[in-house]
C-alpha cells in the first residue's frame, strides 16, 4: 500500500512490479533476523507440526494469488482502493487491542491456522496490512499475543518467496535486466527500517498499543482522500 502511494506521489509508472518484490525480500531479510531463533529450530527440525501449520496457513494466499490475480492487480494502480484498504487495517489493529489469547503455537488447530492463513490471502489487496491482518486472525483464534506476532511473521517467509520467485521467473523469461542498482538499494533500506518497524510493531502489540498503528494509517488514508478531492 506505502509502495503503491510512493509511486503515485514521486509521478512513477509502469511495471514497477519487480522493484516491489526486491522491496519485500528487504523485508523478509528483516524477518530473518528478528526470528532467528525460530527459523533457525524449524531449520533443524523441518517435519515437524508446526512446519505443517505453516504449510496450511500458506495454502489460502497461494490460492488467492494464482485464481483472483487479474482481479487484484488493478487495484495496484488504484490509491483509492489503497486508501480505503488502510482505512480496513486501522480497524483491525484497533479491535487487536482488545484481546489477550492464551493459546501458544503448539495449542493451535489445523483450523486456526487455515483461518489466520485467510486473513494473510485477504492482505493480498495493497493497503491491507499482511501482519495486521494476520495477527489480527491469531488473536481471534485466542493466540497469546507474542505467539501470534511468531506465527503472523514466520508465515510471510513462504509467502513473500513464491511471490518472488514467480515474479522473478517471469520476468527472466522477458528478458527484464534483474541486476540494477535502485532494486538492490530499495532492498537493503527495506531490510533495514523493515527491521526497525518489526521491532516497534512487536513492544506496541506487547503494550496493547496497536492503535498508534491505526491512527498512523488513518492520518495516511485521510491525506490520500483529501488529495484526491482538491487535485
């Protein structure tokens, strides 16, 4: 959503596609770093239960992105729609707050996972925020919070990968220059403020403080719609 607002105010057009997926492996970068731990247990122990909620949690995004593409991407194009989607992820964030899960990962259901994994199929649409709407799932599914925030971010790594490697593959074959300075750069500022912001994310959901996030977002979609009726 931040991407496509971005490209609308800096005047930018056309297949921006690709430098949107080096900006998001940034962000995976991110995720990296900040669970470790936890990729790096999965990474010792691949077949194991929690590798298979995961799995699960991946399916409905994958589903959603290879049938309903041609009916998402017009809204890339769209900052209205992406206005009106951080409008949605306000509200999420907001009714976050107001839960407190006592499920830990290893509590979950196959279910709970496919829904939280439903919730990560809807944030396809730009503006719709992955992690909100995810962990927003999770703690509908009485997560803790915590385990929600390991759970909303780990399941990304898939996600963000099959995107990347599609989009990558593709444009290979027509015969796009991949190796460019601004991809490469664009990367590594996302690795890093996307690092930051994870880190921010997480002592906010900690503190129950998910509605600074709303009101973030709310003060983005208002400029968004008060530029869209004076220009």
């Amino acid at each position: 959503g931040h991407l496509v607002i971005a490209q609308s105010l800096l005047g930018i057009s056309g297949d921006v596609l690709v430098f949107d997926i080096f900006v998001h492996l940034g962000t995976l970068v991110a995720v990296f770093i900040a669970f470790w731990q936890d990729i790096l247990a999965l990474l010792k122990r691949p077949w194991c239960r929690f590798t298979l909620l995961i799995i699960i949690a991946c399916i409905p995004a994958a589903l959603i992105g290879l049938f309903l593409d041609d009916l998402i991407a017009p809204l890339f194009s769209s900052v209205v729609a992406v206005a009106i989607a951080l409008v949605i992820t306000g509200v999420l964030l907001m009714i976050s707050d107001r839960f407190d899960g006592r499920k830990a990962i290893a509590d979950m259901t196959y279910m709970d996972a496919a829904a939280i994994g439903l919730f990560q199929g809807f944030a396809i649409v730009p503006g719709l925020s992955r992690s909100g709407s995810t962990i927003f799932g999770a703690l509908l599914c009485g997560l803790k919070r915590a385990d929600a925030a390991r759970f909303s971010f780990i399941i990304s790594i898939p996600v963000i990968l099959g995107a990347a490697g599609k989009e990558i593959i593709g444009s290979v074959h027509a015969g796009m220059d991949l190796i460019t300075l601004p991809y490469f750069v664009g990367s590594f500022v996302a690795a890093i403020t996307g690092y930051i912001a994870i880190r921010v994310f997480l002592k906010l959901l900690a503190k129950k403080q998910m509605r600074f996030f709303s009101y973030y977002v709310w003060l983005i979609a208002a400029i968004v719609f008060i530029s869209r009726i004076f220009m």
